[in-house]
C-alpha cells in the first residue's frame, strides 16, 4: 500500500509505516502526479481535496484530514467516487480553549477587567464551544450561546440570536465552519454592520476561519475604531494575511490555536484507527504517542486569584510568545508555513497537574478543573 501524506502530521511515520510505504510532503505541494497509484491521502487543512487534484489518482479508496474543519475537501466527490473520508472531530477543541483563556486573562490584565461577571458569546457550540461554555462559566462569566444550527436540532437547545451575542457581550469568541451555502452559512458573517453592532470595548476573537470575518471591514473598522480589542489566529488568503490589518489586532497568530501536541497527535490518530479499522489492523494509543509533559504538575499555595490564574495558564500555554513571533517574522518569504512547520512543542493545561501546598476550598478546585487543569482532590 503506498500512502501520500502533509509532512505537517506527526507520528504518519510511528503509526502508519509498519503497513503502507508513507511518502510525505508539504501539504500544499500535492499534486495530481503525486496520486498515481496511491491507495491513501493524509492531509491537513492546506490542501484543497477536489476534482482537479483527484484527476489521476487511479487507485485512491481512503482520504483523511487530521482536522476538524473541512472546508477544504470535496466530500460529495469523495463519495460518488466511493473513497472512504473521514476526519477528526474534536481532536484540537482543547487546545484551542486554552488559545482562548490565555487570551482572555492577558487582556482581562492589559485592560483592567475582572473577568468574573463579564459576559461572553460563542458562535457555534460544537466540539470547541461545548467545551468552552463550562470553561468560561467556570471563571464567573454570563454565557450567551449562538447556534442556530443545534437549535434546528436539539429543541432543548437555547440559541440566542448573534445580533443579542454582538450587542451584549464583552469578549465574542468565533468556533463555527466556514460554510458558503445555506441559510446558515457562515462567509462574512461579520462585517462593518456586525462590527458597529458591538460593545466598544469588547474583545473579538476568531479562532476558526479566516474568511467569516470580512478582513477589509475590519481594516476599515480598526483604523476608526481602535478602542476594539481584536484576536485573529485566522486570516483571509492564508498563508499571506493582510499585513496592514495583522499590524491593528492585539494578538496575531499564524492559525496555530489548535497546534497544541495532544491535538495533533489525535488529529493523526483519528485519521489512523478510522483506516486501521478499514483495514483490519489494531487501534492506536494515544498515550503511547505523546512524551511525558515538561510541566507536569504545579503546586500553588494560596486560592487562585485572578492574577494566580493568569500565571498558572500562561506558564502553559502563553498566547504572547506566538503573537511576538509572528511580528517578528511577518513580511519575510513563506513566514507564515514557516512558522507553523516549525512551531514549538505545546502542551494542554490538562497536561497540568496543580497541587495544593495549603488545603484551599472545593469552590478554588472546581475552578481550576473547570478551566481545564488536572486538580488533586
Ligand atoms: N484555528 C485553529 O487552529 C482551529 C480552527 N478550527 C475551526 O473551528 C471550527 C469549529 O470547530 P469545532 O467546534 O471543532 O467544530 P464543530 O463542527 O464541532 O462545531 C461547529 C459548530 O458551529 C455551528 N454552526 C455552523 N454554522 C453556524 C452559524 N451560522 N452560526 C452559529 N453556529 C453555527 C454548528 O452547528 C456546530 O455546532 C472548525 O470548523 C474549524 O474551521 C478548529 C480547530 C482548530
Ligand atoms: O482542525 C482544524 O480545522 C484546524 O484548523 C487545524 O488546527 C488546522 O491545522 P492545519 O491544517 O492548518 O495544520
């Protein structure tokens, strides 16, 4: 079995290379002559899976992506053409609540906020936003959930509208597809009229696709509008976002939010156990993957202050050292790919034991469990 597979996934090689010759390449390098007699196609985002790089692969019956997202896989060819497709729902979700906590209690600090009581909105509660809303709650903030989606669905399900999440939120934080068709379709779904919509001082992230917010209103938004507090890991026309607009936000990323190591190793594992199934093979284990955390374990000596919990989050995951980097690089060729190749490795608060050296109350513990830590009872 030979099997072409993005250079970006880590373990291919651990899991894969006992059964299937692995040939592994930059994701956005796949071509159609790559697929000639290759029975397997591991990607990640970057490569778009369609009609013309299907072209003439004679023999493919399996396509993996090691993401959530898949915008950018063709998936009605994929089935017209019977080639078995999966993905990895759920694998980074973790990984990117902590991108979002350590961007909360950064500007809770920068613009003297108590995050306790502030109100905060998810669009799209899925994967990541169902994790996020106890997250958040955890931390004393009112959660308004927006998704319209599940509401069709799940009629228990309470979706408010992004017009009540736009005008009454302090931080609205984006985790929904990036989708073009549909009554729910999510392109642009932010423009100059959602912008002017919201808080003054509030804080807006997008952590899941470039293109659902309208990077040229928003340029346009930021120049009159400075006062906004603005995160974007995801840009329009990756991997060359906008560098005028990348010098307005307060933290600019190069869409690593979900690249924590337990993320990408599930990504890979997912896609691996859907075609080990396939093919009869044994299951993978994930823990027989991922090294043993540097910081394995904390141990804190009072109840979690605010500025406690910035220290403890930070000292695992840091949103400052990426937003610093990518400053530091943008404008330079291929910077952007670059930077994501070669990004650190990063564990997930969940990695993270914290002890107590005093006994501190059962309301400190639920915090820190809430927020994602491991808590010794
Ligand atoms: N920056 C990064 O590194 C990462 C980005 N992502 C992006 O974030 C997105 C969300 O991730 P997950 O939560 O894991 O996906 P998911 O598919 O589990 O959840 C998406 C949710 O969005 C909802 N939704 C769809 N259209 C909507 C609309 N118009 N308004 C409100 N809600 C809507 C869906 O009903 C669903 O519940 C992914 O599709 C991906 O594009 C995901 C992981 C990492
Ligand atoms: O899972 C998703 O969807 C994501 O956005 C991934 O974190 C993106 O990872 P790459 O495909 O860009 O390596």
């Amino acid at each position: 079995m030979r099997i072409i597979a993005d250079e970006n996934m880590p373990y291919v090689n651990e899991l894969f290379s006992a059964h299937a010759e692995v040939i592994q390449v930059s994701g956005r390098d796949i071509t159609p002559e790559m697929l000639v007699d290759v029975d397997a196609l591991l990607v990640r985002s970057v490569t778009k899976v369609n009609e013309s790089l299907l072209a003439k692969a004679n023999r493919l019956s399996f396509v993996g992506s090691a993401t959530i997202g898949t915008d950018h896989v063709d998936q009605s060819l994929l089935k017209e053409r019977g080639i078995t497709f999966t993905n990895a729902p759920g694998c980074n979700a973790n990984a990117v609540c902590d991108y979002v906590l350590s961007c909360l209690v950064l500007f809770a600090e920068r613009n003297q906020l108590q995050i306790s009581g502030l109100t905060a909105g998810i669009v799209g509660i899925g994967n990541i936003g169902r994790r996020l809303l106890p997250r958040l709650q955890a931390l004393g903030m009112t959660v308004l959930c927006c998704d319209p989606l599940r509401a069709e669905q799940e009629p228990e399900f309470q979706s408010e509208s992004l017009h009540t999440l736009l005008t009454q939120s302090d931080v609205i934080t984006f985790h929904v597809p990036y989708t073009r068709q549909g009554k729910f379709a999510t392109e642009h779904m932010i423009g100059t009229a959602e912008l002017q919509l919201m808080k003054p001082r509030a804080i807006l992230i997008n952590a899941c696709r470039g293109e659902v917010i309208d990077n040229l209103a928003l340029k346009a938004f930021l120049m009159s509008k400075p006062e906004l507090t603005v995160v974007l890991d995801v840009w329009e026309n990756e991997p060359n976002p906008d560098e005028e607009l990348l010098a307005l936000v307060d933290i600019a990323t190069p869409h690593i939010a979900g690249y924590s190591q337990e993320g990408k190793a599930l990504g890979t594992s997912m896609v691996y156990d859907c075609w080990a199934e396939k093919n009869q093979l044994a299951l993978s284990d994930i823990n027989q993957l991922l090294p043993l955390p540097d910081l394995s374990a904390m141990s804190i000596a009072a109840e979690p202050s605010q500025e406690l919990l910035k220290q403890l989050i930070q000292a695992v995951y840091d949103v400052r050292n990426d937003d610093a980097r990518m400053r530091a690089n943008a404008g330079n060729a291929g910077y952007f790919d670059h930077m994501r190749k070669n990004y650190p490795l990063r564990r997930e608060l969940m990695s993270t034991q914290v002890n107590f050296a005093h006994p501190i109350s059962s309301n400190a513990k639920d915090l820190l469990s809430g927020i994602g830590f491991q808590v010794t009872q």
